[in-house]
C-alpha cells in the first residue's frame, strides 16, 4: 500500500459528471489516502493541512489514460511490416508473427510485455487491456492468455486480460475443426484456468474470420456470460459491427469500413467504438470512420494505441494527436477516449476514467495547460501515479 499523497499547484481535470467539464481547475489539490482519492478539488475547498504537499508547477493532472486496445504479448521474430497493408498482407503478417510468438520462451515474451507496458506508462498509461492474438493454434492462444494473467498481478497497471481466440484460424486448418476444438477444449479450458476477463474476435472476411465464424465463437462465450469484444471492418465491411447487437458487446474496435446503420447500431446499445487512428493512411484504401453517425447517434468513442506487429506504437499521447489529426477528434473527444469512454469500453468505468473520492487514485500528470495542449507533441507526460504511488519520469531535455 502506497503512503498517503498530497499534491498542490496542479490544474485538474476530474471528467467526472454527465458533461465533464474541459476547463481545468487551476491551483487544485488532489490529497491520496490508502490508495485511493481522498479530495480532488480546488486548494481554497481543502481543509487539511499542506505543509508536507508535494508542489507539482502547475501540472496537467487527469485520470490515468486507458490503453482499451492493446494486443502486447507477441514477437516480431525477422518479418518487418509491410509499409502499406491490405487484408492479405495482414493475415501474413499475423501467420508470421504467430509462428515467432509461440516459438519463443516466455521469459523473452514477459520481457517484451514489461518494456512495453513501461512505454505505455510513460505516456500516461495507468490501466491496460492484456491480450495477444498470436497464438499459432487455439491453444497456444489459450496458454498465451493464461501467461498474460499469471504477470498481470506484478504489472504497475490495473488490467483485463482478453481471451483473442478469433484473431486467426491456424494456416491450412479447417475451419469447422477449428470451432469443434474451441467448443470442446477450450471454452471448458478457459473457465478451469480462469484466465480471460473477455474474449475477443476480429471479422473481417480477407483478413481474419468470417461473420458465421465470429458468431458461432462468440455464442459459445456468451452462453457462459463472458463479456466480448468485436474487432471489425479494418479491411472491409464484413458485416463485423452487427455482432455486437445480438452479444452485447463491450468494444468494437477499427471500424474503418463500418456504415452509418452499422455505426448507429453500436451506439443504440451501448457498444464502445474503439478507434485506432494510427491505422489510418498505413492500410491500404482505409477511409476514414464515419464519426458524425456516431456523434448523432450518441455513441461513445474511445482511441487506442496500434500496438500489434502492424503498428509497434506504445505512445497514447501519439493516439491523441493521430485521432485530431488524421480523424478530426476534438481535444475533447480525444481526452475521453483515453479516459471515460476507454475505461468503460474494458469494463473499468467503475475504477478508471475519472478521479473522484473513494476510487482508486491513479493520476496522470502533464507539461500543459489545457487539453489541447496534449495534442500539440510538446506535451510530455511527467508523472503517473496508480494506486497513489508516484512515479516521476525525466522530461525529454533531461536526457542529454
């Protein structure tokens, strides 16, 4: 348990409320008791004592951001990525990267998995989506997950581990064999080992699974109340965004090729769009979401980082600026998605997303003034705390 915290001269972002406010709090005090948010608020509504506050001049200070997408157990082995991508290239690339992945030790898997959460962290990040995807088989798959959960405990990040069973099917296997073995072996596996606190399955036609295909997977979960995630339509649309509708599904993550009645239908029940901007201009032909059928349908759109071999990026501050400048995000959809609307599209909106007393302090502190300064690239992340326990990064010119 981390020693209680005390924080002045910060300009505060809580997100809390139904319409968060974007204009920050100036000279606020965010107090930690074991390990959770004490008092979040301007200095002059503080009543205790700040003779031993710790001065943070003049931070940006926001909840921990929400890395809500984030495929990090894998390795690359001596297959770079394709400059330019299309859903052939794509399923090569996973093929590739699967055969090194489950060929390599977990020793060398564990210490990719720690660099990269510490790049994450770096940029803000303080809760993380676990999850591979590159299982050359459904069970490697199954393994690479309950590694996952095995090293989520010792990570400086609160986390959910995703069971991304429908990522590929193996090269030259039959399909139908394939969802026998998920039927029969691993869903009863997944429960005896406890390792997935969802599961996940990517349609699109060229590039992955087929609609038939994700359905018959994601029934065989939902029958036990598994939460899912649909990743859909980078490549096409394959019909990927009406999955969520009949599973209730937390996420759906790309929807690069997604339509409006697609794009409506994720909002009507609650389903987060999960937009990963980097993507764009890298794959082939992929136009831009659709975004005002999600704003007039009112839906909830959270960014995320291109994490995968396909992308290699850790950096959410580098999300931020790709979704205001390749999708056209506000800052302030771009702090939500990374907050609020991240923290909820894995399950979190109860412990992550906002700070408010009694829930878990974990903070994000920046080099800016306002949101829009964190869109700039000039704006570092200096400190994270999670759970109250702080810790300091060295701002970029203090590395020469």
């Amino acid at each position: 348990m981390a020693d209680p915290l005390l924080l002045t001269n910060l300009r505060l972002l809580t997100l809390d409320g139904d319409t968060p406010s974007m204009e920050p709090v100036p000279d606020a005090v965010i107090a930690v008791d074991n390990a959770r948010i004490e008092y979040a608020g301007p200095k002059d509504g503080y009543t205790g004592d700040l003779a031993t506050a710790r001065d943070m001049g003049g931070a940006l200070a926001l909840p921990g951001l929400v890395a809500c997408h984030a495929p990090l157990l894998w390795t690359g082995g001596t297959h770079p990525c394709p400059a330019s991508l299309n859903a052939d290239g794509y399923r090569t690339l996973v093929r590739q990267t699967a055969r090194a992945t489950t060929g390599a030790d977990e020793a060398t898997l564990l210490s990719l998995l720690g660099d990269r959460i510490s790049r994450l962290r770096r940029s803000g990040v303080t809760s993380c989506e676990l999850k591979s995807g590159f299982g050359a088989t459904a069970e490697d798959e199954l393994r690479l997950t309950a590694l996952l959960r095995r090293a989520s405990a010792g990570l400086p990040v609160q986390s959910r581990v995703t069971l991304f069973i429908g990522h590929q099917l193996p090269e030259d296997s039959d399909p139908d064999d394939v969802l026998t073995e998920i039927e029969t072996r691993i869903v009863p596996d997944t429960y005896a080992l406890g390792c997935a606190d969802s599961v996940e399955v990517f349609c699109d036609d060229d590039a992955a699974l087929d609609l038939d295909q994700c359905s018959t997977i994601l029934e065989l979960y939902y029958k036990k109340k598994t939460p899912s995630r649909v990743s859909c339509d980078r490549f096409e649309d394959a019909a990927g965004a009406t999955l969520p509708a009949s599973f209730y599904s937390r996420a759906a993550t790309f929807l690069n090729h997604t339509d409006d009645t697609g794009l409506e239908g994720l909002a009507g029940i609650g389903t987060v769009a999960v937009l990963i901007p980097e993507t764009i201009g890298h794959d082939d032909t992929a136009p831009l979401p659709q975004l005002d059928a999600l704003r007039m349908s009112g839906g909830q759109m959270a960014l995320s980082v291109h994490a995968g071999p396909d992308g290699n990026s850790f950096d959410m501050l580098a999300a931020m600026r790709a979704g205001h400048l390749r999708l056209g995000l506000t800052p302030a959809e771009c702090v939500l998605g990374v907050t609020r609307h991240a923290a909820r599209a894995l399950g979190l909106q109860d412990s992550a997303g906002r700070i408010t007393p009694n829930r878990p302090a974990d903070l994000a502190f920046f080099d800016a003034n306002d949101p829009a300064d964190l869109l700039t690239g000039d704006a570092p992340c200096l400190a994270v705390a999670r759970d109250g326990a702080l810790e300091h990064f060295d701002r970029p010119s203090d590395k020469d």
